[in-house]
C-alpha cells in the first residue's frame, strides 16, 4: 500500500472533486474507501477527468512519487515496482458523515451522479424534500441546500416479531469539498538524487508488527523525508537537493514458490502447527540460502529484480544522474555481500583491485626461491612443473622425494607457511571430491575458479579468492556499480566466522562497491561486527551513531559519567593507598635530615608518583582515536561498524528489546540520517549543522 500523498482538488467552484482510491471491488456503505489517499500533481488532471458515460483515451498519472500510476479511465491505481493489489480510484464529490464519525467519506462516482442530478432538479425548480434510494437501500432526503440527510434502512422485524425502538441518528450529507478539514501532506520532491534497493532478510514480514518489506520500507521513505527537512533545509531550501529514492526487493515469495513448501508441508508434524509453519516460513530461509540449489534460486532473484528495477527506474526517470546504493536488513545483507564480493571489476576497479589481488595471489616461485637464496633449486621445481599453489600444497615428505636437502626444504615450508598465514582469508576446505562448475560455467573470479584444485582428496585445499567460501553458486552480474553498501542488523561477520574465515586483508575493498557500512543496535541478536575480522589484533568500540537531535540519550550521558566518576574515585584511593604504602615501608630517617632543606624534594616526589599508579585509567582521548583506527579499505580507510544508541526503556532489559533491536532499523531516526549522510557526502553536500560524535 503506497503511502499517503497530496490531494490536489479539482475545478475552482463550489463543487471541488478529490481523487481518493478506495478498495477495489469493496467498500463500506455506498463509496466508502479502503486505502490511503494517492497523490496526482497539480494541473494532471485538468481536462483529464471526464463525466461518466464519454468515451476518452485513458490518461495515466504518476502519483506518490512515481511509484504508483492512476489510470484514470479505469479509475485504478497499480504499482509499478512491485505487485499489488489494483487500488480503485475515485472522483469525490458527495460525501457524508455519522454522528459518530470524525471525518466525511465520499459516495460512489454512480451515485454522486444520481445525487447531484436531483440537487440540481430541486435548485432550478426550488422543489426540495427530493428522496433518493441508495444503493444500499438507504433514504437521503434533501431538505435545502444546507441540510440534507442520510437515514439507515428502516428496520425489519426478527423471526420473533419484534423490532427495534431506535434506528439511530441520521447522517449529515455534504456536497463538494469546501470547509472539509482534512490533512493533506506536502507531495514528495520530483527531484531523485540517489536510488537506494532494500533487501529483505528472513521470512515475509520484517518488523515486529508483521508487515511486508514494501510497507517497512514505505516507513523508512517517510522517515528519509522528515530528516531532509529537518537536517538539509538548507540544501532545500538552495534546490540542490531533492529526495533518495527507496525501493524495495523482494525474494522469497520466489523462494517459496519453487514448489518446496509442498516439500516441506508433506514430512511436518501435525503438532504445534502454527510454530512449524512459522520456522518453514522464515527460519528455514537460512538454510535454503547455504543450499547450493536454493542458493542459486535467491541469487538469481535478488540481482534480476535489482537489474528489472534499476532499468525500469530509468525508463520512467530519463533524466535521472545519481547513483545507486543498495541497503540489506538480516540475511538480505549476506545475499548483497556475497553478490558484491563476486562483481567483475571493470578497467577503473581494475588497477585498483591489482595491488589487492597482488597479496592475495601468491609470490611467483622463481622469486621466492631468490628471496631465500634457493636459485639453484629452480630447475629442480620447473622439471616438476611446480607452481606457487602447489608449493602450498605440498608437505616435506613430497619436497625430499625431489631431493632437497632438509635445510633448504625448512626454508621454503617455513616460507610457505608465512605467506599462508598473510592471506585475508583462507578458508581450510576439508576433504571432498571435485564437483562440477555450476551450469553455465564458473565466473573467473569466483571460488571454483581461484581456488586450487581439490582433486587430490586426502589434501586440504585453500580458496585465495575473497570469495570467502561462499556457496558454489553461479554469482549474476548487477547492471550498475553500487555507490555504498549498507548493512541493517547484519550476520555477515558470523557468517565469515563459520565459513573458516580468520581475517581479511586490511586492503581488500569489495570490487564495485567503495562504500560498506555494517550498522546494528546493541541488543540485535543476530547482528554481528566487521572490524574485529580486519584488525584482530586491536580491541576497540563500534562508533556510536549520534542522535538524530544532535546529542546522546540522556541515560547513555548519565551511564558515561558515572562510570568516569567511579573510574576516578577507584585511580585516587589506589594512588593515596600506594603512597601511604610507600611511606610505611620506606627506611625511617633521622629526624634532623627530614627537617633539612633535602628532604623537600623527598617530599615533593611522592605526590608526583600516583600518575604512575593509574594502569585502569583510560586516557580521555581514547573514544576520539578510535575514530581513526586504520580498518582497511573495505569502506575506503573509514570506520565500518556503526552502533545505535538504545532508548531508556530498552536499558531495563536488554533480552526484552532484543528481538525488537533486530527490527527497529525501518523507523530508526538515527540510522536514516546516517544512510542520508553518506549518499549526500558522496555529492559534496553536508548536514546544516555537524552532529557530535560523527565522521
């Protein structure tokens, strides 16, 4: 359902019509409609809306920023993303409302018609008291021109005879739209700067709520357009900006309809049903995706719906010069990366990606061997046709059949080991048997095709392709190269972690994408950290994502300073107990020498030890350097994880809030304004006023 947009009244007289869409084929009492109100453009509909019955060539307008189309001979409204149920579209121009109700609802086209007939009969003849059926068998009489009423249907009596006393009280009928209070929302910007795909995780619903992700991600459009207003005003207000485009992508209802839920439902127990279904609706999406078959299935249907949407987006949007990023929520961030990591590296990417290949492709083994001053055993290795893979591969058993010495053979182990243990990420493959490449071919650059061969059976082998073991799989080409990369309550980092993954080089960056921002809420479960996977060897924070208002929550502010007090009360008492210590076991003096002019600087030098005595103090600055911590060029040398701040609430208990930390990230403040941030960064543009804490 498209979320709510302008209303654009017609005509300039006393009968104003509106354009709502209402339900299609439903509808309460005559007319009432059932979805939000669409948004057409001032001046679309001028000429465009004809009375019933006049044959006109249907006109299509594009209404709630292009993502909706109105055809307005049909009087529908259909999506041009997504599928969706058809919205009927109506001209309102009668309307009534109850005594109870708080708001006018508009009658149907047909019957707006009948009514405005028999109110023009009674202006020109001044012949009032007009009744009229509707086709609801409902009475609406028309008094005057300032009242007119609607009367339920007269009441009629049960199986035991009896009727009610009272029918209620009769609506109040109103033609046109003039003095109707309604709250009609600014239309959104033509402008598009930056077009942004979401993908999904797990499961058909993706918040708390169980909303589908076209809603969740409706949510996060609307939140995008508060924050433009309330950070970029003054880029607005200069129309150097517009809006961000979001635009959701779907793949598990492809998933699901391989036919592998018939699969599934046959072998379920009949027991806790409704959990059952639940874990084969959304649980099982994991395994599905580390299924070589199912995984090729989701692959396949995130980058064509990707490549349908960016070439449709096109198609309407000519004109359109900004980038693409693409935003992944849960397991949809694995599918992205698993994706980005596989993309062909054009000629710019090209002599970028070259020094990283560089580290990730062994040394050439003439090389190696002069490094370790080895040169007379060149011929030995060349008459074996030996090359740096299989210099990895062998063991000292297979370099003494060749008739090397053992010293020379330690070297080039001990050699060998070294440059095994600097790769970013080798992930150890146990012993298995060759497989075939998937159908079509293994793409150069994936697994199958960097990683040596896996023929010899009893061998471990190791994949130097960044491919970081991923699923052999039959990875598709995106159409465009994604500006950034952002990554919503993320198990990438576990992932990686259970594929073997120990590291990744501090210089690999992902080969289409410069941008890669992993962000997650502190009780996310399922969330998991990059970093620590690029500097292993250094502990430090996530940044902390400033509030959308320009400063920390209260109770993180109040947490922070009591911890720095405790800190300071815990260095000071140690410090006084060091140095009444050292006073008590220090060699007493003679009374005359400690009133001597030497003894003041014996003195003085106890209160200038305790700085000495503070190895649990952490240095103020510690939070800012951890800003400029080097954590490669996966996001182009800037940090990658990003922590959000959680709410006083969640503080209470955070095993309460985790699965809601999992499913904030849609109407989270914070997290737009940061997405919002880094596009706009990209094209030179700021915030209005710098926030604390960030980049």
């Amino acid at each position: 359902m498209g979320a709510p947009a302008a209303e654009i009244p017609l005509g300039s007289n006393s009968l104003l019509p509106e354009v709502l869409p209402g339900a299609a084929g439903g509808g309460r009492a005559p007319g009432a409609p059932g979805r939000l109100p669409a948004a057409l453009p001032e001046g679309a509909l001028d000429g465009a809306l004809v009375p019933a019955g006049r044959d006109k060539e249907d006109v299509v307008v594009p209404t709630s920023g292009g993502r909706y189309d109105v055809h307005l001979k049909k009087r529908q409204r259909v999506a041009v993303y997504w599928e969706e149920e058809v919205s009927e579209v109506r001209r309102c121009t009668w309307f009534y409302k109850g005594d109870k109700d708080n708001k006018y609802v508009p009658y149907s086209e047909t019957f707006s018609e009948e009514l405005e007939a028999a109110y023009m009969v009674a202006v020109t003849l001044d012949e009032w008291k007009k009744k009229l059926e509707s086709p609801s068998r409902e009475i609406i009489i028309l008094h005057n021109p300032k009242l007119m009423v609607h009367y339920h249907p007269a009441a009629t009596s049960d199986d035991w005879g009896s009727t009610p006393t009272e029918q209620g009280r009769p609506r109040t009928v109103k033609r046109g739209v003039e003095n109707i209070a309604a709250e009609i929302p600014n239309g959104e910007p033509l402008q598009i700067d930056h077009l942004v795909f979401v993908v999904h995780g797990i499961g058909p619903a993706c918040d708390i709520r169980f909303r589908n992700i076209i809603q969740c991600v409706n949510d996060f459009r609307n939140v995008s357009l508060s924050m433009l207003q309330a950070h970029f005003r003054k880029a607005q207000e200069q129309q150097q900006i517009g809006r961000v485009e979001f635009l959701p992508v779907n793949w598990h209802s492809s998933l699901h309809s391989t036919g592998v839920d018939v699969d599934l439902e046959r072998i379920t127990l009949p027991s806790i049903n409704r959990l059952r279904h639940f874990i084969n609706d959304t649980i099982l999406d994991v395994f599905f995706y580390n299924s070589s078959t199912y995984c090729q299935t989701v692959l396949d249907t995130v980058a064509s719906e990707m490549n349908r949407l960016y070439q449709l987006f096109r198609q309407r949007n000519p004109l359109f010069k900004g980038g693409v990023s693409i935003a992944g929520h849960s397991l949809g961030s694995l599918i992205l990366f698993d994706l980005l990591t596989n993309q062909k590296a054009g000629p710019e990417e090209g002599e970028r990606g070259q020094e990283v290949r560089g580290e990730l492709t062994p040394t050439p083994l003439i090389e190696a061997l002069k490094k370790l001053d080895l040169s007379e055993y060149c011929g030995v290795f060349e008459k074996e046709k030996m090359d740096p893979q299989a210099m990895f591969l062998c063991t000292d058993q297979n370099f003494k059949e060749m008739g090397i010495p053992l010293g020379p053979r330690t070297k080039i182990l001990h050699y060998f080991n070294s440059q095994r243990e600097m790769q970013p990420a080798p992930r150890t493959v146990g012993p298995r048997s060759p497989r075939p490449p998937p159908a079509g071919g293994a793409r150069p650059g994936s697994p199958s095709q960097h990683g040596p061969s896996s023929a010899n059976g009893g061998r471990n082998c190791q994949f130097w392709d960044i491919g970081l073991g991923q699923v052999l799989a039959n990875y598709p080409q995106l159409d465009y190269k994604p500006t950034i990369f952002f990554a919503f309550g993320s198990p990438i980092g576990m992932f990686l972690t259970v594929r073997g993954v120990k590291r990744i080089n501090p210089d690999y960056s992902l080969p289409t994408c410069r941008g890669f921002f992993n962000i997650f809420h502190p009780y996310d479960p399922v969330a998991y950290r990059i970093e620590p996977l690029i500097v292993p060897d250094l502990e430090f924070e996530p940044m902390l994502l400033p509030h959308h208002k320009g400063r920390k929550r209260m109770h993180l502010e109040l947490k922070e300073g009591l911890t720095r007090m405790s800190v300071d009360l815990k260095n000071n008492l140690l410090g006084s107990l060091r140095v009444a210590w050292q006073s008590f076991t220090r060699a007493p003096l003679p009374a005359v020498e400690a009133a001597g002019p030497d003894a003041e600087p014996e003195a003085e030098a106890g209160p200038e030890k305790p700085p000495d005595t503070k190895p649990e103090e952490t240095p103020p600055a510690g939070k800012e350097e951890a800003a400029l911590i080097n954590v490669g060029r996966l996001n182009g040398g800037r940090r990658i994880d990003y922590v959000l701040q959680e709410k006083p609430i969640e503080s209470f208990n955070e095993y309460l809030f985790a699965l809601q930390g999992h499913l904030c990230y849609w109407e989270s403040e914070d997290t737009v304004l940061l997405v919002l941030k880094e596009i706009y960064q990209t094209q030179g543009i700021t915030l209005d006023q710098p926030l604390p804490g960030s980049q």
